[in-house]
C-alpha cells in the first residue's frame, strides 16, 4: 500500500480487516515494524478519536508519532498554484510539504470541507497538494469527500459481530445508512466513504436512506439500493449505520431537519435486532437517542475503540512497504 486515500488503495479489503483484528488480538506483535520511523500528524481541523487512535497504532508498530495542529500552531498555508501571497496566507504547500517530507516517513493529514463550493470541496486539492510535493506515503485522517480510516474501522466492527453474534444465519447481510437530523450542516465525507467501503466490498446487500433532497453524489453510491422510506429500508436490517450529512445538489444546504429521522428503539423493531453504528461525536437525542446509545443494540464505543486496529493495519501495511524498499 503506497498511500491510504480511499478503498481504492486497498488491493483486499478482507484481508485488511483480517489484519486489523489480529492486531486487536494481540497489539504489540510487530512492535519493532515502525522503529527509528517517525510519523506526522497534521490537523487543519479538530480530532479527538482519528488522532489519538493513529498515535496510539503508531506506537504499537514502534513509530514516534509528532503532532501539529496546522490551524492553531503552524502558518496559514496556501494551495492555490501561481498564488500572489498578498493575503493573509504565509506559506505556500510547495515549500512546506517537502520539508515535512523529510521530517517524516510517513505524513497523516486531516482536513475537512469549507462546504462552501463543491467543486473545490470534491477536487480535494488539499489532501493532494500534499501527495504530490511531500513525496512520503500519505494517510487521510479525513479529507474534504472521504473519511477512509472511519470505513475501515465501521467494517471491521460489522466483521468482528458477525462472527461474535452469528449473525448471518446462512442469509446475507443486510447494512442501512440512515440519514439522521441535525443542528447544523455537516459534510458528506463519513457517508461518502461507508457507502464506498461497502459497495467495493460487496458482501452485504447494502441500502442507503433519507428524506428526499440528501442524494450523496453517484460516485459513491452506485451498486447501493436507495430508500425515502425510512422504515421500508430498515426492515430485516442487520446493521443500521447513523449519520448526518448536508445536501450533495443544493451543496452544503440543509433541506431537511425532520426530527422524525431519529433512529429509536420503536423503529429497530423492524429490524433483525440490528447493531446501530455511529461514528462519533453524535448529538444525543438529536441523531441518535439516549435509549439506543446506552442500549444492547448499540456498538458505538466498539466502533470507536476499533479506530485502533484500523489505523495499525494501514500503518503496517504502507512500512512494510518502506521496509522492503530499504533492504
């Protein structure tokens, strides 16, 4: 694995689960993998679960993970190509990122959209500005479309309760994405990513629901069979995946804010005694209520303890990359 962008950088997503779970299983077994590597953590957004979790994997593996919060500590940057820095920018991604190139063996960025122009938003000119002028191996802790890290992870938690539950019963899995209200607009980049993870793999018959006017662009959801109804989509449901996300056509507007959407246990009657996924941080009793939060259905502090094991994963998977490379 050169780089960790999308699912379409993983060659077998089965058997990336399989090695995240194995390192659940037993964390430090390849603790000298990453020694006298270092790794860079940069944040032009706030995170609490992606940075602490790729920290901790990092130290897992024997790297030195470093952390700088670009938009509180570092220089305002500039992406644009051919820029006048009259303004209020200081330093251009082309003379930053090849330095932070040779800092680091390894380079995680975080950054979110301003959901503001959407074709700025989806060229993702940030994440791959820095691709092409660090010249390390590059992970996405989020970027303005995609947020691969939290997939891997929602599919590895889906793995490891199939297998802990039984839950297939010689059926095949049924997986909803249900649109859930909010206080304010929110990206598409979570719902973006879990409906490509789950359409590249391919194992569970997989729906996305939500009120009319939330379509996520095609990019993402083809091959996914998409549901207005909410109960229609949750019916003999599995897994029930909880996320908020702004409008794809009308860009970043919320059209919507039926409190009605809010997942309940009433509504997961209708499932198969579907597990209810969220990514974290959810508003309570806005996205998700109190009495499946802190319920038996709910596999959300699971979710979120695996971000772990999905970043150890990617993160051995791309030294050993370097590794081989060096001999």
């Amino acid at each position: 694995m050169k780089q960790f962008i999308s699912v379409k950088d993983v060659s077998d997503i089965n058997a990336l689960v399989e090695k995240a779970l194995a390192y659940k299983a037993d964390p430090l077994k390849d603790k000298t993998l990453g020694v006298n590597k270092r790794i860079g953590l940069l944040f032009l957004n706030p995170s609490l679960r992606t940075r602490l979790s790729t920290q901790i994997a990092a130290q897992n593996l024997g790297m030195e993970p470093i952390v700088l919060n670009v938009d509180k500590e570092g220089w305002a940057l500039e992406f644009t190509e051919g820029a006048i820095m009259n303004g209020t920018s200081v330093e251009h991604i082309k003379d930053a990122a090849p330095i932070l190139g040779n800092y680091f063996d390894v380079l995680c960025i975080r950054t979110f959209p301003n959901l503001q122009n959407r074709e700025d938003d989806y060229a993702e000119k940030i994440i791959h500005q820095f691709i092409k002028y660090a010249a390390v191996p590059i992970i996405s802790l989020e970027s303005a479309t995609l947020h691969p890290l939290q997939s891997l992870t929602d599919l590895i938690t889906i793995k490891e309760s199939v297998l802990e539950n039984n839950v297939l019963n010689n059926k095949k899995l049924k997986v909803v994405l249900t649109w859930a209200p909010h206080i304010k607009p929110i990206p598409q980049c979570v719902a973006n990513s879990f409906s490509e993870w789950m359409t590249a793999w391919g194992e569970a018959d997989f729906v996305i629901t939500h009120p009319d006017g939330y379509e996520l662009s095609n990019e993402y959801t083809k091959g996914a069979t998409i549901i207005n109804d909410q109960a229609a989509a949750l019916k003999d449901a599995d897994f029930v995946y909880v996320k908020n996300w702004s409008s794809f056509k009308e860009y970043g507007k919320v059209v919507c804010t039926d409190a009605n959407w809010m997942l309940t246990n009433e509504k997961l009657a209708n499932t198969n005694k579907a597990k209810v996924m969220h990514c974290l941080p959810v508003r309570r009793n806005v996205e998700l209520s109190d009495e499946i939060l802190d319920g038996p259905n709910s596999l959300v502090t699971k979710e979120a303890s695996n971000r772990v094991w999905a970043a150890q994963a990617v993160l051995a998977e791309i030294l050993e990359l370097i590794n081989n490379k060096a001999k």
